[in-house]
C-alpha cells in the first residue's frame, strides 16, 4: 500500500513559486526548493517528476492567482478610465511592498524567451486571459466615455498590459515610486478620452 503524502501540496507549490519568483529558474537550485518547500528531494522528485515540472506548476499557480486578483480588482473600480488606473495603481503598490520582485510571468519571458514551448504555450493562454479582460475594459470605459473611442480595444489592452510589464522591469531596476507614477500617469493620459 501506497504511504499517504503527508504535506500539503498546493501549500508547497506555492512556497515553491516563491523561490522561482524570488530568484528564476536557474538560480533556484533543487536545494533551495527543498528549504522552500520544506521537503526533501525525493518528496520533491516523487510528487513533481523535476524541477521543469514544478516550476510549471509555480507557474500556473501565479497566473491563476494573478487572474483572479487582476478580474476583482478591475470588477471593482468604476469608469473604465478609474479601471486602468487603479490597476497600475496596484502594481506600483505590488512592486513597492515587494521591494522590485517583478513579476514571475515578466520575469520568466525575460529568462526563456521563447525557448522552452511548454513555458511559451502557459505565458501566451495567461497574456491572452489578461487581454481579454482589459479588452472588456476599454470597451466599457469608451462606453461610459472616459477611453478614448477612437483606439481599438485591444491595442488600449496591450498597450495597458506592456505598461504593467513595463511598470514590473522598472521596479526590478531600482526605479522609486515616483518615477513608476509618472509612467502610470503618461499611460492613464495617452489612453483617456480627451
């Protein structure tokens, strides 16, 4: 009879995507997961299958999370102009509290670029969710007239998604909160009806 795992394992992903956010992929060594995770190797092996296999996980775990958190946040802020806003907003906060961590997705575009098409396959489904999310956005703020009409809304989505990545590179740079609020504030301007 098989002996019954005895540790959470959604706890462990994501104490996991903790150490892969804090430090990439490469720089997180199998013991440092198990000091993360509070594993030992084996458990890790025997549950997971690898390191790619983990960090897969770590990585759907974030992107779930970031979906979720992203859909209540933008759900809750009003003219679809206030929607952008508090939405670079809380990645400014994000970034600050977090002293420059950027963002796992961000960061892990920048590590692999497209090499790995099992990493690029989960990177595009969570940008096309992020999207289609501030699509909808942009589509409501140019109805409640505060987004510019005359964009289409989806290049007011991407241009709204790279800001956020744009806003994680800067904070992962050393960029100060000021600094970050002044390209929050351009991009808020560049996309408001005028």
């Amino acid at each position: 009879m098989a002996r019954p795992k005895e540790f959470d394992e959604r706890a462990a992903v994501g104490r996991a995507m903790d150490a892969f956010w804090a430090r990439g992929y490469e720089g997180t060594s199998t013991q440092a997961l198990c000091e993360a995770t509070g594993l030992g190797r084996s458990s890790i092996y025997n549950t997971f299958t690898s390191k790619h296999a983990l960090f897969m996980r770590a990585l759907d775990h974030y992107a779930e999370r970031g979906i979720v958190s992203r859909t209540a946040l933008l759900e809750d802020s009003g003219t679809g102009i206030e929607r952008f806003r508090a939405l670079f907003a809380y990645t400014i906060d994000e970034e600050v509290e977090h002293h420059g961590r950027g963002c796992l997705v961000v960061n892990t575009v920048a590590e692999f670029g497209e090499r790995d098409p099992e990493i690029k396959a989960r990177i595009d489904a969570d940008t096309r969710r992020h999207l289609a999310l501030l699509s909808a956005c942009a589509k409501e703020g140019q109805l409640d007239g505060t987004i510019d009409g005359g964009r289409e809304p989806g290049a007011v989505a991407e241009f709204a998604h790279s800001t956020v990545a744009g806003l994680r590179l800067m904070s992962r740079r050393g960029a100060d909160r000021a600094a970050m609020e002044a390209v929050a504030a351009i991009a808020v301007d560049a996309i408001a009806a005028k």
